[in-house]
C-alpha cells in the first residue's frame, strides 16, 4: 500500500501506480508460485528485478520500464509467474477501497 501512495502522489498514473504497487511486493514476497516453478535462484531473480525497476524510478519511467522489460523476459525464460504477489496486489487494493468508506466511518461513531 505505501508503493501504491507514493506513485499516485508522484502523479504516475493508476496503472503504473498498481505495477509499481506489484514490484514492490514483489522485492521482499517468497512467492511459493515462483518457488515452485523456478527454485530458489528464480526466486531471488524476480526479487532482485523487481527492485531494480522500483531503483530505475519505477514503470513509469524509461528506464524503469526497459528494467521490467528484461524482468518480464527473465521470468519467462525461467516459466516463473508471481501469482503470489498478484493476489496480495489484490487484497492491497480491496483494502484501498475500502479505507476512505472506513475512515467516514469511523469519524461518526
């Protein structure tokens, strides 16, 4: 959820706000999908790009996306999907919905 704040308050837009929410997730996760498919050192690999992309500034920046380009190919060739961190991605954004409705919520009791 902070990712997610801090790219929206940068102004890079939703989506890349969400892709970078994704990454950041992504750089700490043992991600049991990418265990299972790709070991360890796949694991570590989508870890480590995972945060070069976040250090290259993010999706929303060039270099950042040419960071995610050769993560998205280095996962490929490994057949490793972050389904893990897809679902957390999930739930941090239902828990973004639901925050405002609960902080008018609480304001009234």
């Amino acid at each position: 959820l902070p990712q997610l704040l801090r790219s929206r308050a940068a102004g890079h837009g939703e989506q890349n706000a969400r892709l970078d929410a994704l990454l950041a997730i992504m750089t700490t996760l043992s991600d049991t999908c990418v265990l299972y498919r790709a070991g360890e050192a796949g694991l570590h690999a989508m870890q480590h790009g995972a945060q070069q992309v976040l250090d290259a500034g993010g999706s929303a920046t060039l270099s950042g996306r040419r960071a995610l380009n050769q993560l998205d190919q280095q996962l490929l060739s490994l057949n490793a999907s972050p389904g893990g961190a897809a679902d957390l991605l999930a739930a941090c954004l239902f828990i973004d919905r639901l925050e405002p409705g609960l902080g008018d919520a609480t304001r009234n009791v």
